[in-house]
C-alpha cells in the first residue's frame, strides 16, 4: 500500500513538473498584423507566478520585439515544434500545423465560410484540437475574449481621416477633418485621441460649412465595436438623438454648424417584418426571413455610416447596391463615407465587396457601373473596410486582450487532450470554443459539416 501510495505521488509530481511549452505564433496572414495573443507582460507573469514555459516565434514586424519577450523569459525561436499549444491571431496556414496540437486563434469557421474551410479540414486530417476566442462566451453567450472595441476605436479614427480626404475631393480643403491621420500613423490610442481631441476643439470654434449640415454619424449596434467607434465620436462636440428626430432633423430652423449628431441604430430601425405587423426582436432573430429593409428612410440623413453591427445572409442588408445607384441618379447623396467596421464581403453593406488591408484601405464604389475602384478617386461612395483593424493600434489592442485572456492560459496548457470530449477539465467558457477535438468537430459544432463537403 505505502510503495502504491508512493508510486502515484512521484507520478502526480512527474506530471506536475513535464514541460507544456506554450507557443505565440509570428502573424503571417496580412503584411500589417502587428498584434500579439499574449504581450510581454503578461508572459512574464505566467512564467513567474504559474511557472509556464513560453516560445514565441520571432517577428521582425510585431509590435513588441523579440527582445522584449526574452527579457519577459520566453525562448525566442523560429519554429513552434516543440509546442504542444500554439496561440495565434488571425487564420493558419495549412502548411503550418502539425498533427495533434492544440491551436487558439480566430479560426472564422462557425458561419461556415468557404474561403476557411480547407484549412479547417485540414485541422481535421492532423487530428488537432481547435479553440476558437469567438466562441468564449459566458452563459449569456456575451463574449468574453474580444477585440471588437478596438476595431470600433480604429474604424471611427480611419472613417474620419477618410472623410477629411474625401471632403478634399469635394473641393473642402482645408477642412478639420483632414488633419486626422489614419490610425496605424499613431504611436498609441491615446496620441490619437488627444489629437481628435484638438480637432473636435476646432470645430467647436470654428464649426463647419453650411452646406455639409446638420452633420450626423450613424452607428448600426451597440455592442462593443458600437461602443468604441462612439468613444472616438465623443471626443467632437456631438449630441446624441434618436433615429426618429434624425428624419426631422434637416427642418429645424437653426442648425448649429458646431455640433455633429449621433444616432444609434438598433435591429427595429434597420429592419420591419414584411406583413406590416409591429417589429418583436425576439421573432426577428428566430424568423428573420420575415424581415425586410428598413433603413434606407434613414440614410439620406447621414453624413458619415458606422456599420458596427453583427450580420449574416439571413438578415436583410441594410444598404444596397440598387439603393445606391437611385441614390446617386439623383445627385451626390447627402452620405460622404461608411466606415464598415463589420466588414462582411458582400454583406450588410452589399458592395464591400472585401475587406481591404491597412496599406491600401479605402475603395469608391460607383454605383453605375458597378465597379469598385481603390483609393479616394472616383463618382460614387467612399467605403473604409479594413478587416484587421485592431492591428491599427497593435500595442493598445494586445494589452487589453492578452488582460481578458490570461486567467485561461494554464487550464488550457494543463488539459489532457487525449481524454474524451466530456472528460477533458477546462473552463466551461473555453470547453464551449473548442471546435475541434483531435480532429473531431464537436457536439455544438456538428452543424459545420455541411459546409465541408
């Protein structure tokens, strides 16, 4: 009995003491992913206080250096083989993964789309296991591991560099909005902030041109990319009001030219069940093929669209290429810029036709030949949709997910993969992200099969 007793104590501490070496992935997908799963900080935290073993794979382009993450004490390497968990950002290539690891990244697999499903089969093939940060949520299914306020903070800071460019183009130079820089040209969050800051300072003194009011910016959801886009938004003289007074809002007798309005749409303003009865948010989500388009009343009273919102085909888009192009046969719309922070190919907004990269981030859609053509030039509507905008600001956006990630980093490097599903000891919020169990699509995640064949 005591040499049995012995015999599982040395073997608990043998297993207690093996080396889990836990990789950080160098971010290949986009030439501007700076961004980090795990910063230096919070890797000298880990090793210090949980007694991990970090790798991470040496970068010349990310945001923190590879010295930084060796004096943090990581081993700097070019290669992640001997890892058993690898931690990335964006989407793998299929080169890149090796049978039976354990990988955590962004996967942009759930809805099924088709540009990821190879590499997803791929995974498959390996017999690796998939943890996907989209699909950590809570009970109440809100997100708990997210980089979506700092798309909204990028997106809103790109969309009115954008309008200060595009305002140019209509002849405006000189206009407050074009001393804003896109966001990637500054150092930090709070450097730009502190420059709209000062611009919205301008306006408040000096306002804006007669004939570009009342200037309205419209955000589509209030989750929490909504919530950053505003935070930048609130740094001009602005006053919020409802979707409804925004119809009237042009009649009012006096407009002040030192006030920019905000308005913030919900689901019961973007869309109305087709049969006319009164909008349920609960029936909109289980039946949204009872839903049209509401939204166009709304648009020839904005300035500026922040697109913030959740979508997929099952929803109506909210604008369109048909709307567009009646639109603009009508003269140049009131609309100067969309800022479609969501970003959807061919999605809510029906001409993004892609995301575009941070070097190259702006298209003009014409909406009479149908046609999008890069940069600020060109008849027709000027669309901002860059799909990796938290890399704009790489090191804000890294603290604060590394910040909501670390509290899982050692229950996902101490599971026992090699157990059944139902067996494996891991957060309940990180159990319900796991896709892929040695190569497996789970219980939850069974729906996806369809899309692989």
């Amino acid at each position: 009995m005591f040499a049995e007793k012995l015999f599982k104590t040395i073997f608990y501490i043998n297993i207690d003491n093996m080396s889990v070496f836990i990789g950080i992935r160098h971010e290949d997908k986009y030439k501007m992913e700076r961004r980090a799963a795990l910063t230096p900080r919070h890797i000298a935290k880990l090793v210090k206080q949980q007694k991990l073993d970090f790798i991470v794979q040496s970068s010349p382009k990310r945001i923190f250096s590879d010295d930084e993450f060796r004096q943090a004490g990581a081993m700097i390497e070019k290669d992640l083989n001997k890892c058993n968990i690898i931690f990335g950002v964006k989407e793998i290539p299929q080169e890149a993964f090796e049978p039976g690891k354990t990988y955590v990244f962004f996967s942009h697999v759930i809805k099924g789309q088709p540009y990821n499903m190879p590499m997803l089969k791929k995974m498959m093939e390996l017999g690796c296991n998939l943890i996907d940060y989209e699909r950590i949520v809570d009970d109440q299914n809100k997100r708990l591991i997210f980089f979506g306020k700092f798309a909204g903070l990028a997106g809103m800071i790109n969309s009115l560099w954008s309008l200060g460019e595009r305002l140019k183009e209509y002849g405006y130079t000189g206009n407050p909005f074009q001393k804003i820089k896109q966001a990637h040209n500054y150092h930090s969050l709070e450097e730009a902030k502190q420059h709209i800051s000062d611009v919205g300072q301008e306006i408040a003194e000096k306002g804006l041109p007669q004939e570009l009011l009342p200037f309205t910016i419209g955000f589509t959801g209030y989750g929490n990319v909504s919530i950053g886009a505003q935070e930048i938004a609130n740094l001009l003289p602005s006053k919020e009001i409802s979707p409804e007074k925004l119809l009237y809002l042009k009649d009012r007798k006096e407009i002040p030219n030192n006030i920019i309005y905000k308005v913030i749409f919900k689901e019961k303003h973007l869309s109305r069940r087709t049969d006319g009865s009164e909008f349920d948010l609960h029936d909109y989500y289980q039946h949204p093929e009872k839903y049209e388009n509401d939204f166009e009343q709304y648009i020839p009273h904005l300035s500026v669209l922040m697109n913030c919102m959740y979508w997929d085909a099952r929803y109506p888009r909210i604008v369109t290429k048909s709307y567009l192009e009646k639109a603009f046969a009508q003269g140049r719309p009131k609309m100067m810029v969309i800022g479609d922070v969501t970003c959807d190919p061919d999605g809510s907004i029906e001409f993004t036709h892609k995301g575009t990269e941070i070097d190259d981030p702006v298209f003009v859609f014409n909406p009479f030949s149908m046609e999008p053509t890069m940069g600020f030039l060109g008849e027709g509507m000027l669309v901002m949709a860059v799909d990796i905008l938290p890399s704009e600001l790489p090191r804000d956006s890294s603290e604060a997910f590394a910040d909501a990630l670390f509290s899982f980093i050692k229950p996902i490097a101490h599971a026992d993969y090699d157990l059944p599903f139902e067996d494996i000891d891991l957060p309940r919020a990180i159990k319900k992200a796991m896709i892929l169990h040695k190569g497996e699509l789970t219980p939850e995640y069974k729906y996806i099969e369809k899309y692989l064949k």
